[in-house]
C-alpha cells in the first residue's frame, strides 16, 4: 500500500466517522426529544430574545454540519480524482504527483 493509498484510506475512515456523528445528531434533532442539558446551573432561557438566540445557534449548526458532509464528499471526489490519475491506462504510475 503506497502512502496516497493509505492516506486516501485515513481519510475515508475519519469522513465516514464524522458523516456517522452527524447522521447520529440529525435523527437526535428531528425526534424532539430533548438532549441531556451538560450544564445543570446554566439559567434556562426566560425571554423571547434567549430562545430566538438558541434557535439562530441551532440553524448555524444545522448549516456547518450541511457544509461539513458537503465538504466530506469533495474531499473524497478530489481524493479519488488524484488516484485515478496517478494511474494511466496501461496501469502504471504516471508522472502526476499528487499535492
């Protein structure tokens, strides 16, 4: 296994993890069910700007975590566009160079 390969390889595993987090998150958020507070002597939210407030940080996760797995495929298309490319027709290594 050459070390583009075994890159290519880490990298897949550690998207793969990240993708199984977030599907994982996805299914917590649209049961309804209330995720466990990690701060028992945080104030709860009083006011309308307080729950306005969670509400725009709960979309910006939804959109990082939408730009995360939109990020992990090309990651993966570019990885496998340079593996196709370190190998020409005949199967021999050709003289591209990967980054």
């Amino acid at each position: 296994m050459d070390a583009l390969t075994a890159a290519k390889a880490r990298i897949d595993r550690a998207l793969n993890e990240i993708e199984l987090k977030l599907f994982a998150l996805k299914a917590r958020a649209a049961s309804g069910a209330a995720a466990p507070d990690d701060d028992l002597f945080a104030p709860l939210p009083s006011s309308a700007s307080d729950q306005a407030r969670i509400a725009d940080l709960e979309a910006a996760g939804q959109e990082a975590a939408e730009a995360l797995a939109a990020a992990a495929q090309a990651v993966r298309e570019v990885l496998e566009q340079q593996t196709d490319e370190s190998v020409d027709a005949e199967g021999k290594e050709s003289t591209v160079e990967s980054r």
